[in-house]
C-alpha cells in the first residue's frame, strides 16, 4: 500500500516518526530540566495497577485500530502483489489487437507470425527486453476419459516449445515439462483438480462438437502460457499445446491472438524496465493495428488501489472507535486530576508552577502512552490475523484471493507513532485543562469554583476569545483547509503548526514577563517562535505565487487564505501580551472560529456539490449559536437543548429537502462518520443536559423495585452530579453502538433489497455453454444425452457480451465535462429470447412515459424493436464506488420518463446502433444480470459475434442444486449452477463481511467499556466514606454493589439505548428518503431486531461485567476504616 | 446483676467484656483497644473521651458492630453481635442503631428528605410511608423547609441536624455519635447538642458520644474516659460540669 487519503505512505511514515522523536525529544527536555516532577508522573503509574491496566487497555484502541487498518491493507497489497508475481512470471507486457481503434471482427484480431520474427529482429540483444513469444489461445470444453469428469471452460494456450526459453522461469512443472510434442498437453494445476489429471491421461478437448484427444504429458503451475491470465478469479483451469497441435484443431493459420513480452530481468526487477520498454515498442506499433499492454505495472497499480481503498475504508469504519478512543483519552485525565487533585494542589502550594504539574502529568501520560501504543501494536496485529481469516471464509464471493497476513516495517512503525502522536496531543490539551486550578480547593479536595469571569456575556470578551482561539489554532486550520485546495504539502505542515496550541502551554508558564521575574521558573524556549513567525510568511509567498498564477475565482479561497494567514498572527503578540490570569472565554472564542470555518466549509461544499463540507458547515455554524447564547448566559439548558434539537433536525432531513437550495450535493461513506458524531454530540448534550428530568423518571420507575429501591435510588443520583463525566461515557457508547446500528440496519435491507428471492427473477439454474460449443435447445440437448427432462418447466435462452464488447455513448454529451463527446463506454449487454422476456418476473424500478405495467415494457422490449432496459449502473449514483452513471448518460430516472436513446457500437466493425431506453429494472435484476437488457434478435444485429450463450431453467419445484449437477454431468460443454446456491454463497460472504465489520467498529465498543471501568474504580475511591456510611445505615453489601452496577447500566443503557434510537430512525430517514438508493425509497424498511439486540445485549452485559470488578472492590469496603477514609 | 461500672443488668443494652482489638499501621501492630468491659443502660447518654488515638472511634466502631475486634464479647440488646454474621449485623444496625460522624456522611447527590428516608427505604419501609416519617424528623430537627435541598445547599448546622434526623428516623433503640459538634462552630455545636439531648430526653434512646470537647461530655449522664486502649476512669454528669465550670476538665 503507498497512499492513503491521496498522502504517500512513506512521507507519513516521515512525518510521523518525525513528530514521535520531536514528542520523544520534548519530553527528554522536561526530564532533564526538571526530573523530580518528571518523576512524580511516572511514579504514579504503578500506584493503582488495576486502573493502570485498564487506561492502557482503553488507550491502545486507537493503535488497534490503525494497525488493524495498515496491516489490511499491506496484506491486500502484498498477497495480490504476490499472487501477480507468480502469475505473471516472466511476462511483463503484451501485445494485442487494439479493438477499440481497429474495429475487426473476433476471429481476425490475429497477429501474424511475420510481426512477431519483425520485433525479435528488432530487439534482438536489447539491454531492456530479452524475449518475444507468441500465443494462441481457445476457451474449450476438456473430458477426462479416465474419470468422465468434465471441464466447460478451460482456456488451451498453445506456442512453439522451441521458443519458451526465459519464460519457463518460475512455472514449475511436473512429467516433461514444456517439451510439448504432437499431441502432448502440460495442464495447469486447477484443470488437473477440475478433471482428476494424473499423468498419462487421456483428455478429449471439444472444438466446434469435435472431439481432439491429448495426451497429459505434466502437469504446471499457473501462468499465461498454461491458460491462466486472470489475476481476480480463483480457479482458472487450463492447459498449454504444441502450436502446431493446436492450429490443426483449431483450423488457425499460421498467427498468433497475443505476444509475450518479458523484459530483462527476473519477475520482479524486470518491472522497473516497464517504462523503457514502453517506449521502444509503441513507436514499433504506431502503424498497425496493434497496442502494447503493460499487464504487469497495470495489475500491480491496480492491486495497490485495492489495498488503499481498503486501508482508506477501515480507517474510516474505525474513525468511530477512534473518537470514542480520543474520549476516552480525555475522560481518563479528567479523572486522573480529580484522583491527584489534593496532591497537585500541594505541589503548587510549595511552589510548583502549571508548567511543572503539565510536566509531570504529560510524563505520567506518556507512560500510558508509550503502554498502550506497544500492546495496541500487538493486539492490532491479532485483530488483523482474525479479519484476514474472516475475509479468507466469505470465499470465492470475496475478494478472490486468498490472503496471506503480511506486516511491513512502515505499517507498524506509522501505526504506533500515530498512535503516540494521537495520545500525546490529547493529554497535552488534558494535561493544562488539569493544571488550572484552585490550590486551595485542591488541598482540600473540595469541587472547583469556577471564578466569575467578567467578560462573560460582554462582546469584549467574546472577540478575545476569538483571538485566542485563531492564535492557537488559526495555523492548523487554515493549513489543512490548503492542503486540501491547494496541495496536500500543506495538510502535512498543519501538522507543524500544532506548535499553536502548543504556545498556550508555554502561555501558562510565565514567557512574557521580564528575565528577571522569569527565571524563578527556570528558562523559556524561544524556538518555538521562530517557527510560528516563519509559518505565515511561507504561507503568504506560496499564497501569492498561487494567486498570480492562477485566477479563477473558485481556486481561491481567499476567506480561509485570510484566516489561516493573517489572524493568527495578529493573535500571537496579543496571546503572548495579555494578562496570564484574565481568563479567556475559550467555549466563545471556539464557536465562534467555529462558525467562521462552518461558513466557509459551506461555501466550499456548495462549490464542489460536496455533501460533507456542507453539512459540516451547516453544523458547525449550529453549534456556534448555542455557544453564543452560553457566553451571553441566555438560559444555558433551553439554548443548548434546541441547538442540539436543531443538529439533529438538520441530519434527519433528506437531501431532497435541500436540494432547490444546494443543488445536488454528492457524499460517500464518510459522511456515515460525521452523521454519526454530529448526532450523537447532540443527543448526548440533550440527555446530559436534561439529566436532573430524565433520572427522577427512572428512578420513579425503580421505586416499585422493592428491597432494590435504595440501590437504585442512589444509582440514579450520581451520574446527574458529574455530568462531564456521564456525558463523556454516554457518548462513546453512544457514537459505536450508532454506528453498529446503522450499518447493520442498512445492510440487512441492502441484502435483503439484492440478494432476495427477487434476484433470481423466476429462474432456477443459469446454464453457460463453451463459446465453441453452444447448445442450440438445452431440454432437446439433455434429452438426447439421456437426461431426465421432465423437471424442465421453462427454458429460455440468452447471449451476453462481455465487458469491451459492446461500446456505448450518449450522442454528444460528457457529463464529466459537461459538453459533446464521441467518448465510448464498454458496458455488458443481455440480449434475451422472448420466452426469457416473456416468463422472467422481474420488476420495474422505473418505466418511460407510455408504458402503463412492467408487462408493457417487457412486450415491447419482445417486439423485437431496439428498445433497451438499463439495470442501476447507469443512472447517477456513487461515481467512487462504481455504482452509478457508468455509460455517463448524465440521467437520473423516474417513473414515467421520456424515453431517451442511447448508441452501441460493436467493435469488430464500427457499425453504430441507436437503441432507445423504455426501463430501468429492478436493483435485484443486477445481482445477476447486470449489464443492458435487450431481445436476442437486437442483440444479434447490433453485434452478430456475440459468443457467450446462457440458459436459463425454471424448475417444476425439486431441487436446483442436484438438477444443476444432472445438466454439468449429462452436457460436457456446459456450467450449470443453481441460483439458490450462487444466492447462499454470497449471502454468506455478506454475512461474513458483515461480521467483519461489526467487529471492527465494535471494537470501539471497548473503548466505552473501559470508561465505564475507569469511572467505576474513581467512584470507588471517592464515595469510600459514603459506601461506609450507607454500610452504617444497613445497607447490606450486595446492596452497595447492585448500586454500583445499575449506575454504570444507567449510563451504559443511556448510550446504548441513544445509539439504537438515533442509529433505526437515521436508517430509516436515509432508506426510505432515497438518499442511499433511489430503489430504497421504494422498498420497506425492515429493522433487523433480533440482531440489533443480540448487539445491545452484548454491549450492556460487557459493561455490566466491567463494573463487575469496581463493584464487589465497593461491597468489601470496611466500613469502620471507610468512614475514617478522607 | 451489676457491672463494673454499677449499672443495674435489667437495664444494661449494651455490655463489652475483655474486647481486643489489635491492628498494623505499616509495620507496627497497634493495640487499639486492650480488653474494654464496659455497660451502658437503656436511655443513658455516655461520653467517650480522651487523647487522639487512644481507641474512642474505634471502640465505637466495635460496639456498634461498624468493625470487627479481635476477642471479646460485644452484646446489644441481649443479642451477642460479636460472631454475627455481615448480613445480619446490617440488619441489626439498620433497626437498632442510628449514626452521627463529625464529617455528615451525607449523601452529597441526594436532598435532605432523601438522605433522611435512606434508612427506612433499607429496611423496608415503602417509599411513600419513607418519606412522610423523613419529613417528620427534619420537621424535628427543624429543617422541614429544607427537605429538599442538597447537602451542600445546606449549613453545617444544618447538615449535622439531617444527620442526627437520620440517626432518629428509624426509631433506633441506640445513637452512636462520633465527634458529632467537631467540625462545628461553638454557638452550633450548642444546638446540636441542645437537639442530642432533648432527643434524648424524649425519645429514650441510649446515646453514646465520642467528643473531645468538655462541654460536650459534660451534658451526657456520664463519661468514660479513655487512654493507650483502656477505660482510665469514668466521672458522673456533676463532676463533669464542675470540672467545665472549673475550667479544669481535661
């Protein structure tokens, strides 16, 4: 894998081991400047090893995550890389008829023997390609005589024995070898499992219904040259012949279908000569009709596309446990203060500054850090090894390969220090939160009084605020809003300019008063500055070299240019001037900068019709007023409830709302993540700030608990006095059980919307036939072979061309560019007999103006005129993920639509046919016949050549599975298979993926566990002398702990139960909205209960047992030393 | 029956024979207690005073079966509580027993009214019945307008009286108050003792007071005072009071 998120992989392997060092380094400084309060944080950690174990058991998460992430993805890449290598061998390019600028039928794409002797003449003693060898190849039904086991479609590759030379490197053989003689056949190792192939069988290859007898003289493994090209299929029998063999069965002259080229070099280094012998060889082929395929670059790029999207999927899957994981991170400091608060109130009582109790809580933090990071490793690895197994058993309806779990070096080295980068910045922010305090409530350990500050509710305040925030935090704004519009370089020096926050730590020293006041508090590092002040200066030249070159309006973001460049700057000198005890009113300053940054995150999503950058804005600029409202003190529990009740009726609004406003706005999964916080933010301001309504209900509902009402009782008071933390564990639970709701909610309809009964569209068995052996009536043909026919219901036939086929464009329009084009599409074709149009039962999901039913278009459709029914594909949809326009008709569909044309082009001679669209089929029609739906006889005139036949068998009732066997066995040329299993195979392999994915996000779920663990041991401690006094009254120990344990189920419930509600009502807006799918909104919803609650419950008992421990820790509390405990 | 402290055995409630109680503070074994006998009557009020750690708290602690001692015999109301099981100690307290500490031990999440029920809703008083007795007893201690006010809403006056409401609300045979007037200023701690005793006086509960203050342990019956684990001496209510009014009690 070499990019994510469009970054390459090894300039993040740089920045980050650069930043970890440069954390490493700051961190060395402190323990040597000061070593006793370095100490100090460290000594702390083993202090509780119970609360130590979990904080490094809640931490890793992040690490787990990206490591689980990395390492996917270098095992994609590595096992396809791999699996390539081996494949492909010596074969580096080849060359080929260009059908797309050479029009010619099928059987004269040929290249004669004469082209292949030019260009070894050419090359012969070239320093980059050391051999040529010629190729022809058939797709032919193979009988084993000595097993009757039969093989429909094996591919039979024939070249001169005599030529192989190199390209034998690295294909092992068996018996001779490629010492191919008369009518000797070396098969490849999945025709010898297909047919039972021992050496010395007789196999019968069937061309055009003649039998040829070969002799197996080896068996080889896979290559080219033994008839396996396909780098994505799993099984690809075949089998290699002496050309001449082959030519007097096949009738072929004296040409070959492809040449082989293999540059100088083995089957790896001969990769990097690609680009060399590129450009000797086309200049060769410029003046014949030939191309010149880079299939071994091509296939490895594209299998490094595939693990990054890969990469790129789960990291945005697990982004939901990794903010649940920065939560965590936070609640675990706040709680830590607390827990040290008496100790550091003390400290700074003998004279400790803020800067020495960061210090010490930032070493502390680090330790966990450095902890966590190094068992997230390992156990993200473990997490790999289960997925990859996972992804192993979904099987051939997988990803085709057969994964073989590979770590690199980079991965792990980028997972862990991301992992430390990550922690390190939280508990710096976490760490100066803690230091700010009351040293006199500290020393006593009562609850911080917040000091009244004056410029609350004034605009002063609130514009001081605002600059604070733009000096802190101003850099790294406008540098990743830059690195998006500009260069992603940009996104990388956002890194860099965290030394903006970075200043507020220092700010909490004493660096702006005079050296001799400064020195008690040991020296300041003006180093940092130099770097601020050179960022914007920077910043500013590339600025005007990008305005100067490039004036088109919507490339420059001259707002965000503004507040990245110029109010930071202008903050610095006020941050470093103002007085260091005037508090400054943070929440504004934030929300207002918010707000700026939602405005211009608006403009740029209505700019580039991205849905995620307009809802962000649109919520960011929400959030703002309700924080405005709070710094004027306007009734903080109304403001804050509507805020989050407007949030959340913007994100349940369908786009189709917005639309006269935005116009179309495009997203993709990563708006599945920002739905997901956004929501569950506002959901959990709701609930926390409602508590004090919400907890009597409960507890009024506990009161007919019996002798429980105590327990409950007091279990419902807590959560309502610590709210930070309450919210905080309300919310992490909250965001991953949203996230596992939503996505196994929308899935469970998706299977249920493709992978119904409806797919099958009334048939039973799809029977393929080899392309050199059709069956001209399948019932006749089984019939006359001795098969009982009488199970046959209805057989229809069909003919489909493949991909690259058949070509198509919308006359005169690119919707990409938005102007005429000539550009053509390849795109499948199904053309049908009228029995299959006529007997399928499939739906329509929209039909044109002037067909009232479904049977209407199908009539027509069986007219035999050139009508067309499109499936999915070709209508607007998610462009990413292949889904949607892929002829670039620019069309978006709906009931009673103008019928509209389309034109195909067949390849083979140009010729041009018009057809006009009257349908669009149902989305379950394109599980397995996806492509455009015509008549047979359209399909035969708009490309006669169309080879690939289909059957298509509707049952009397029985069994498909055993019937499908009776055609294979009885037919020698065809492929039978069942529907009903090809529907359970990839059932399963859904379910798989599903699994895998609840998995991975339920991962997360951890991470809301061990809050509640960590909440629940702190609770411990602090209410030991109110455990001792409730023992004093009577409360029995089980008593104390059935408290403990329906506390942390309140809370847990409170999260989980937020999750469902928002996760089914999300699902349910998004489904029936048409905003997933446009078939969607036309299908019932259906909420997959049973596994919902299977999920629910897992996440509640797991909390339960959690606080299991804390719990029966409470009930043993003596209660004689609990009431002396202060 | 008589006592060594001269109680008549009809009367006696609570009754401590040769009770031991040793722990480790570190590597050192602290003699606690070092075999206290001791008898107190139905209805009387004792002090317990003397030197920090010379074992009030945890003879308190002992007898009112909030901790374990090491040998002994520790009988309340005729009921040996010594080798009583954890559930049926609670129970016992819950019914018999009612608690005043220095520091409240109120429940800070909880109102006033809600910590006073707390007891009752224990031992299985239904929550309506819980609620008009809780009122009650703040209505006793004067705080009836308060019931609904959080702990820390309230005084320190006023949160020592939802204590000692607390303590009452259950009717309980015995009050066990652990430097109930400490953390109080002096004019406050007058009027939580001026309540401790007219309670007393009403209600006929037996009071057992650890204080450190003269003035305290001068209004109760009698007083025992306490050094390195035993029973030094004890002194009536008059020796008490003249010794305050002497100025020479220690």
């Amino acid at each position: 894998m070499d990019e994510l998120f469009g970054l390459s992989m090894n300039v993040i392997a740089a920045v980050s081991v650069g930043l970890t060092l440069a954390i490493f380094a700051i961190l060395a400084f402190f323990a040597f400047r000061n070593p006793v309060m370095f100490k100090q944080g460290l000594r702390n950690i083993p202090r509780r090893k119970t609360q130590t174990a979990l904080i490094v058991f809640g931490l890793m998460l992040a690490t787990v995550i990206m490591t689980a992430a990395f390492s996917t993805g270098d095992t994609v890449a590595s096992t396809a890389t791999a699996d390539i290598y081996d494949l492909l061998g010596e074969v580096d390019e080849i060359i080929q008829w260009d059908a797309q600028d050479n029009p010619a039928p099928e059987d004269q794409r040929i290249i004669p023997q004469s082209e292949l002797d030019a260009l070894r003449a050419k090359f012969a003693g070239d320093k980059d390609i050391q051999a040529f060898l010629g190729l022809s190849f058939e797709r032919l039904p193979v009988i084993n005589e000595r097993t009757s086991l039969n093989e429909a479609d094996a591919t039979i590759a024939a070249f001169d024995p005599a030529e192989v030379g190199v390209f034998a490197n690295g294909i092992s053989t068996t018996g001779d070898g490629f010492n191919l003689t008369g009518n000797g056949i070396l098969v490849n190792k999945d025709l010898a499992e297909a047919l039972d192939v021992q050496i010395g069988d007789t196999l019968q290859l069937i061309f055009e219904g003649k039998p040829a007898d070969v002799v197996v003289t080896g068996i080889a493994s896979l290559s080219p040259l033994t008839g396996a090209f396909d780098i994505g299929t799993l099984a690809k029998p075949g089998g290699a012949v002496n050309i001449d063999f082959f030519r007097q069965v096949t009738g072929r002259e004296d040409a070959v279908d492809v040449i082989l080229v293999s540059n100088t070099g083995d089957t790896k280094s001969g990769l990097g000569r690609t680009g060399d012998v590129e450009v000797k060889i086309k200049p060769e082929l410029r003046d014949t009709p030939y191309e010149l395929v880079t299939l071994k670059d091509d296939s490895i790029t594209f299998a490094k596309l595939i693990s990054s999207f890969f990469t790129t999927f789960f990291v945005v899957f697990g982004l939901f446990g990794i903010a649940a994981g920065v939560l965590l991170i936070f609640l675990i400091f706040i709680m830590l203060a607390a827990e040290r608060k008496p100790e550091m109130g003390m400290a700074r009582a003998v004279g400790a500054r803020r800067r020495h109790l960061v210090e010490s809580f930032l070493a502390e933090g680090m330790g966990y850090d450095l902890g966590s990071a190094l068992v997230g490793l390992v156990a993200g690895m473990g997490v790999t090894v289960a997925m990859i197994a996972i992804v192993n058993n979904a099987g051939e309806s997988g990803l085709g390969l057969n994964l073989r779990v590979t770590f690199t070096l980079r991965g792990l080295i980028v997972s862990f220090c991301l992992g430390v980068i990550a922690t390190f910045l939280i508990i710096t922010v976490a760490s100066v939160r803690a230091s700010r305090l009351n040293i006199t409530s500290a020393i006593r350990d009562l609850p911080e009084t917040k000091p009244l500050n004056p410029e609350q509710g004034t605009w002063f305040g609130y514009l001081r605020g605002l600059l604070n925030v733009m000096a802190a935090f101003g850099f790294f704004i406008g540098f990743l809003v830059l690195g998006a519009r500009v260069s992603p370089v940009f996104s990388i020096l956002a890194l860099v300019s965290l030394v903006g926050p970075f200043l507020y730590v220092l700010r909490g020293t004493n660096f702006y008063l005079p050296k001799d006041e400064r020195l008690q508090g040991g020296h300041i590092p003006f180093w940092p500055f130099f770097t601020v002040i050179g960022i914007p200066f920077y910043l500013l030249a590339v600025l005007l070299v990008r305005l100067t070159r490039d004036r088109r309006p919507s490339s420059v973001p001259l707002l965000v240019m503004a507040a990245g460049v110029i109010i930071p700057f202008v903050g610095i000198p006020l941050a470093a001037l103002q007085d260091r005890e005037r508090p400054i009113a943070w929440s504004a300053g934030m929300g207002a900068f918010g707000a700026i940054i939602g405005v211009l995150f608006i403009d740029w999503g209505l700019d580039t019709d991205t849905a995620f950058f307009f809802s962000a804005g649109v919520s960011l600029v929400i959030l703002w007023a309700g924080t405005i409202l709070r710094h004027f003190r306007i009734a903080e529990r109304a403001s804050m409830t509507g805020v989050s009740l407007l949030l959340l009726a913007y994100w349940y609004s369908p786009s189709s709302w917005w639309e006269p406003f935005t116009g179309k706005l495009e997203g993709n999964f990563e708006m599945f993540f920002l739905s997901g916080i956004t929501m569950v933010a506002a959901g959990t301001f709701i609930i926390t700030y409602n508590l004090d309504l919400l907890i009597p209900v409960v507890a009024a509902f506990g009161s007919r608990l019996g002798r429980l009402v105590p327990a409950v009782k007091t279990a419902a008071a807590y959560p309502l006095t610590a709210r930070v933390r309450t919210g905080l564990t309300i919310a992490m639970i909250g965001l991953i059980m949203f996230g596992l709701i939503t996505f196994s909610t929308i899935n469970q309809n998706f299977t249920r919307l493709f992978l119904g009964d409806d797919a099958k569209g009334g048939w039973d068995i799809q029977v393929f036939t080899n392309v050199n052996n059709p069956v001209d009536d399948l019932p006749a043909a089984l019939k006359a072979a001795g098969a009982d026919t009488s199970p046959i219901a209805v057989a229809a036939e069909g003919y489909w061309t493949g991909f690259g086929e058949l070509e198509f464009r919308n006359p005169g329009y690119d919707a990409a560019k938005d102007q005429p084009t000539d550009e053509y599409r390849p795109y499948p074709v199904f053309g049908a007999d009228e029995t299959w149009l006529r007997d399928n039962t499939f739906g329509m999901k929209f039909r044109a103006a002037g067909y009232a039913t479904d049977a209407d278009v199908w009539a027509a459709l069986a007219s035999g005129q050139k009508f067309a029914l499109v499936d999915a594909g070709v209508t607007a949809g998610s462009q990413d993920f292949g889904t949607g326009d892929l002829l670039n008709l620019d069309k978006e569909l709906s009931d009673g639509f103008e019928p509209f044309t389309i034109t195909a082009r067949n390849p083979a001679t140009g010729e041009e046919t018009v057809l006009t669209v009257i349908g669009q089929a149902d989305d379950s029609a394109a599980v397995f016949f996806t492509g455009i739906i015509v008549s047979l006889p359209t399909l035969k005139t708009v490309y006669p050549e169309a080879a690939t036949q289909a059957w298509y068998v509707r049952l009397n009732g029985g069994d498909s599975r055993e019937y499908a066997k009776t055609i294979e066995s009885t037919l020698f040329q065809a492929s039978a298979e069942s529907f009903d299993k090809l529907l359970d195979d990839q059932r399963s392999a859904s379910a798989g993926f599903l699994l895998l994915f609840q998995g991975f996000m339920g991962l997360g779920l951890v991470v809301g566990i061990a809050a509640l663990g960590v909440i629940s041991f702190r609770a411990v401690v602090e209410r030991r002398q109110q455990i001792g006094m409730l023992r004093a009254i009577g409360f029995q120990r089980s008593m104390v702990a059935l408290s403990f344990l329906f506390e942390s189920g309140l809370v847990a419930m409170s999260g989980i139960l937020m999750g469902l509600l928002m996760g089914v009502s999300f699902s349910w807006v998004l489904w029936t909205s048409g905003d997933l799918d446009a078939a969607a909104g036309t299908t019932p919803f259906t909420v997959p209960w049973m596994q919902l609650a299977v999920i629910c419950g897992i996440a509640l008992v797991s909390s339960l047992l959690m606080t299991y421990l804390p719990a029966r820790a409470a009930s043993r509390i003596a209660v004689a030393e609990a009431l002396r405990y202060e | 029956m008589s006592t060594s402290n001269g109680a008549s055995g009809d009367d006696i409630v609570i009754e401590a024979r040769s009770v031991v109680k040793t722990y480790a503070s570190g590597t050192v074994q602290v003699h606690a207690l070092r075999g206290i006998d001791l008898a107190v009557r139905r209805g009387e009020m004792v002090a317990v005073m003397g030197p920090s750690g010379c074992g009030k708290t945890t003879l308190l602690n002992a007898l009112s079966g909030l901790d374990d001692f090491d040998s002994g015999r520790v009988t309340i109301a005729g009921t040996d509580i010594s080798k009583m099981p954890d559930d049926r100690k609670t129970d016992f307290r819950a019914r018999e027993m009612g608690f005043i500490f220095q520091t409240y031990n109120l429940l800070p999440v909880l109102t006033a009214a809600e910590n006073v029920e707390l007891p009752l809703i224990v031992s299985g008083v239904r929550p309506k019945e819980a609620r008009v007795r809780a009122l009650e007893a703040l209505a006793t201690v004067g705080l009836r307008d308060r019931a609904n006010q959080r702990p820390n809403q309230l005084s320190g006056g006023q949160r020592q009286r939802v204590t000692v409401a607390r303590a009452l609300v259950n009717r309980p045979s015995i009050i066990w108050a652990d430097e109930p007037t400490g953390a109080l200023d002096s004019a406050t701690a007058k009027e939580i003792m001026d309540l401790i005793v007219q309670l007393n006086e009403q209600e006929h509960q037996t009071t057992i007071l650890v204080t450190h203050d003269p003035k305290v342990a001068a209004r109760c019956h009698r007083t025992i005072h306490m050094a390195d684990g035993l029973i030094e001496r004890e002194d009536s209510q008059a020796k008490m009071q003249a010794a305050v009014a002497t100025g020479g009690a220690s």
